[in-house]
C-alpha cells in the first residue's frame, strides 16, 4: 500500500472532482437549434439579426423559401442561454426572444419559426404545449 502525503492526497481528491464535473457537465449539456424559415410570399428578403450575451450570429438576408438555422447548447450550470432575434422587411419590423434555456434543462431540440406576411410563427414558450401559434405580427413601418 503506498502511502501519500496529505498535500498529494488532495490533489489526487480535486483532479476527481474536476473531472466529475466536466462530465456532469457534458452529460447536461443540451444541443439545441434555432430555425428560422421565409415563408413570405412574392418572393420577399427576410433580414434577421440574432444574438445572445455572448455571439452575435450578424446581419443575414434569407431569400423566400430557404431557412437559417444554427446549432448552441445549453450552458445549464453557469447563466442560462437566451437569443433573441429582430426580423425585417422592407415595410416591416419585429423582434423577439427565440430561446431561454429552461432550468434543469430540456425543453425542445428544435426550435423551428416560420415567417410570412402575417408575422412569425413558431412554438409558444408561455403554453404548456408550445403550441405552434402566432408570436408577433408585423410591425409595419409607413413611409410619408
Ligand atoms: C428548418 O426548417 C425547414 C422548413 O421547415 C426544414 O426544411 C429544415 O429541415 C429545417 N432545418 C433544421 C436544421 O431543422
Ligand atoms: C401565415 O401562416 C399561418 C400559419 O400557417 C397561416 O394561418 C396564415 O394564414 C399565413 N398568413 C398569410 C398571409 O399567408
């Protein structure tokens, strides 16, 4: 039996625990999506702009039919993830929280919004089902 002095004997203790913790941590970490898909008619540019704390994912244009979606996961043990998106148009203005992670995790791995010329659709996170519904008509701009 080898004997180890008090000083390696923590050591030994804390390398355990950090590694432990990093695979809680892998195990809890959740992947998740963000889709977001044109589905205006006459063939209308969608502007998208989404961010959380810490990446700003930029200005994008989506062309009518095609979808922007991107891959993040949960970071459950520190500050939860929240993005959140504004949305235009030529005429037309939205914005608004795509994600909050959930305590203790889970919750949907795709989270998918459509966008036409009444607003954005997409899961409810204030309904139990997350009901596809209607999350945010057009703010529409007028010109003079
Ligand atoms: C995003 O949504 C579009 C349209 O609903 C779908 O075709 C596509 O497979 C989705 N992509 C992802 C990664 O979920
Ligand atoms: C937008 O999509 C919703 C849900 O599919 C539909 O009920 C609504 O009529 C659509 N709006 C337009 C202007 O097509």
């Amino acid at each position: 039996m080898i004997t180890m002095g008090r000083r390696k004997q923590q050591l030994v203790m804390m390398t355990i625990m950090i590694v432990i913790t990093i695979v809680l941590m892998a195990l809890i970490s959740d992947a998740k999506i963000i889709n977001i898909t044109n589905k205006l008619g006459s063939k209308k540019t969608l502007i998208v702009h989404c961010e959380s704390v810490d990446d700003d994912l930029g200005v994008l244009a989506v062309n009518y039919g095609d979808f922007y979606h991107w891959d993040f996961e949960d970071s459950s043990l520190f500050r939860p993830v929240v993005f959140w998106c504004r949305l235009a148009l030529e005429d037309g203005r939205l914005s608004f929280v795509a994600y909050i992670e959930q305590e203790g995790g889970g919750g949907y791995a795709v989270m998918g919004y459509d966008v036409n010329e009444t607003g954005l659709y997409g899961p409810n996170m204030y309904d139990e089902w997350r009901k596809y519904d209607l999350l945010h008509p057009w703010k529409r701009i007028q010109f003079p």
